[in-house]
C-alpha cells in the first residue's frame, strides 16, 4: 500500500488461518520460517529486511533486528517499524489499528476418571446442577480405568452412577490445582472451601516455582479464580502469589555423529565439513567422552548394522552440544545411579550448587565428590561414628 511502483502478489496458502483476524498476511520470509519455506518451494523472491543477520539459507525470527530494504522504515527497530506502520496505515485511511486476541474457549472436561466430578445430572437433554445437600460428589471406587461405550469415560461403566444419570466426563488436573492452595489453609471445614478468618490469617503463597509453560496453563486459571473470588468478596486478596520463580532447565550435553547425506556412511568430527553431512543425535552412554563405541552403535539400532565410518587417528569423534535434555536427544541422565552411589542429600544438594534456580545450566557431576565430602563432614559434626547425636 506505501510503494506505488510495486505490486504485491497475493498468494494461498493453508497454513494462514482464515478465522485468525483478517485472514490475510504480510509474508516476510526472511524473518519467518514458514514464508521462507513457502517462498523456496514457489521460488519466490525472498527481500532481506534483517541485514547480515539472514544469510538466505533459513528464516531468522529474531524480533530485535533493524530494518533494511524496508522503505521509510529503513533504519528502525521492529517494536517501532510496527508502531510506525500503523500510524502510516490509519494516516493514509486504509486501515484501522485493531487488536486480536489468541484465547479460545477452554476444554474443561476429560473422558478419563482421575479429576473431579462435574456435580451434574442429566434430565434427557438438559443439565441440572446438584442441590447443595448432594455435595460434595465424589469418584465411586472402581476396579477397572478401561473407556466406557462411544468414547465415553470409565464412569459411564459404572451402573449406579449411570443410573443417576450423573455427567460421565471429569474436569481436567488444572481444575483443582487452580484453587486447592485456598483450600489447605481451611482443609476441614465441611461448609465452605475456606473461611475468610482463614484465608485472612494465611494469606497469598509466598512463592510459587514451576516452569514458564504453567503461564498459559495452571498459572493464568489460578489467577482467574483467585479475582473472581475476590470480587465475591470470599478471599481479602486478588493474586494468588506473592512471588513467581520460573527455574531453569538441568541440560545434557548431547553427541552427535555425522552421515553422508544418502548414505550410511559417518564421518569423524573433524572431516565432516569435506562432505555434505547430516548431524544425528546418538545415545550418550555409548561415546566414552567424545570417542563413539563403533560396536556399540552399530547394535544400538538396526538401521546402523552396517554402517561405515571415516575416523581421525583411529577414533571416532563425536560433536557436542549442551541443549535441553530430552530423551529424544539420546542425552539423559538416571538419577537412580547417583543417588545409589552418593545418596538422595548428595544428588539434591549438588542440583543447588550448580548454579541460580532460575538459570537453565548444564549436567556435570565433576564437582559432586565435593558435595559428598561436605555433606559427610556436616554429618560428623552432630553424629558420632557409632550413630549418636554428639
């Protein structure tokens, strides 16, 4: 719409959703992975906005980058190329500044027995609530968890639940994790959840730890029933922590070996940048170091029974990575083993010292013999040899 001498193409694609907003996109395939793909695969000319941050072999979605080739934005960041985009936009009275949001109604029931009841009984088509006097429903005792008929839950095998015409589906784990701190602080009173006199003198969690993933899960539901009981005026607070602690990741150092692409034919470490190489993660417990056990990989799995290797000096030598650890990279660790060897206070102290909680870091057990020694020395301080406290 900005540039009279050129014309934009207009391309269909599936992967646009034609629901989501306008149903139309600006393709920028250099900062995008998916336009990139599409516009390789068409062949369509791909304008570099980032600079020499993209190279032209993959979509770099960096969103702090400054615009180049990009007209009167040239030379502004993207948070503020975008500010100025719309101005111009609303300007020039071709469009309007509008703000879509993501939310979509939530799936709150599950066709499987662990979750709580939905306190509800069918009339023919229609749902009625429980009367007060029936609550609190609880899961009736069963000896099988298989699926009932048509998809169904367990409970619709469940005669008497079934002859009460009672909802067969349960709520998901997030229902009651959303609330139950509130109900710790009052767990006996059989009138309500929590008293306010209780909830008053216990207050918000002090801090909350769990993973970056629980923001759009348990965390935004907790939120959401910690206003609306506020708003009731049932709870004196309308947060439901005092403080948020997201930890990091314990990462693997992973392994890789490197294939001839088409082939079944691996190349050590350092030839790998002579040939055209695919690199594949491979099980940490067979590389002593970075020296692949040839043996071993090649009775690891079928398909490299008859591999072939170029090596350096003799050896086979691995490439490494520190990344997430996952047992689809091959690079996990069985705590089982440390805590055998060392103890479960050994294993635990030494996760605290190997960096900030909130900090992701990688697995390395050089410094664990220290904590050993530590812990032994704390130990002996309060317990005599024969396993009385001094």
């Amino acid at each position: 719409p900005f540039a009279k001498d050129r014309l934009v193409p207009i391309w269909i694609s599936e992967y646009v959703l034609a629901g989501y907003g306008t149903g139309a996109i600006m393709g920028v395939p250099c900062g995008d992975e998916r336009d990139h793909k599409f516009a390789t695969h068409f062949s369509i000319p791909i304008t570099n906005i980032i600079g020499d941050l993209y190279t032209g072999a993959e979509a770099i979605t960096t969103k702090d980058a400054v615009l180049v080739n990009s007209g009167f934005l040239t030379g502004l960041s993207m948070a503020d190329a975008i500010e100025v985009a719309i101005r111009a936009v609303e300007e020039k009275g071709i469009g309007t500044r509008k703000t879509n949001y993501k939310m979509r109604d939530a799936a709150f029931s599950r066709q499987r027995y662990w979750g709580e009841p939905f306190p509800i009984r069918w009339n023919q088509e229609t749902a009625e609530p429980l009367p007060e006097s029936q609550l609190p429903l609880e899961l009736p005792k069963v000896d099988s968890y298989q699926p009932g008929p048509d998809a169904q839950g367990p409970l619709a095998n469940i005669p008497e639940w079934v002859s009460r015409q009672l909802e067969t589906n349960t709520m998901p784990g997030y229902a009651g994790s959303s609330w139950y701190f509130l109900r710790f602080m009052d767990p006996h009173n059989a009138t309500e959840f929590c008293s306010r006199k209780q909830s008053d003198y216990w207050n918000q969690v002090d801090l909350y730890i769990g993973g970056t993933e629980h923001a759009v899960g348990h965390l935004l539901y907790s939120r959401m029933w910690t206003k609306v009981l506020f708003d009731l005026g049932l709870i004196g607070y309308d947060e439901p922590f005092k403080r948020l602690l997201n930890q990091g990741m314990i990462q693997g150092s992973s392994r890789f070996v490197y294939r001839k692409r088409g082939t079944n034919n691996f190349v050590s470490y350092g030839l790998k940048d002579n040939y055209d190489t695919d690199a594949i993660n491979v099980d940490v417990n067979i590389v002593d170091g970075t020296e692949l056990d040839l043996a071993a990989f090649k009775a690891w799995r079928p398909e490299y029974s008859s591999a072939q290797f170029e090596l350096e000096n003799g050896k086979y030598i691995c490439g490494t990575e520190v990344e997430k650890m996952s047992k689809s990279k091959f690079n996990t660790v069985n705590p089982d083993l440390l805590v055998e060897k060392y103890g479960a206070d050994t294993f635990r102290m030494y996760e605290m010292f190997l960096g900030p909680v909130e900090l992701s870091k990688p697995w390395d057990t050089k410094g664990i013999e220290g904590v050993h020694r530590f812990l032994k020395k704390f130990w002996r301080l309060y317990m005599s040899e024969d396993g009385k406290l001094r």
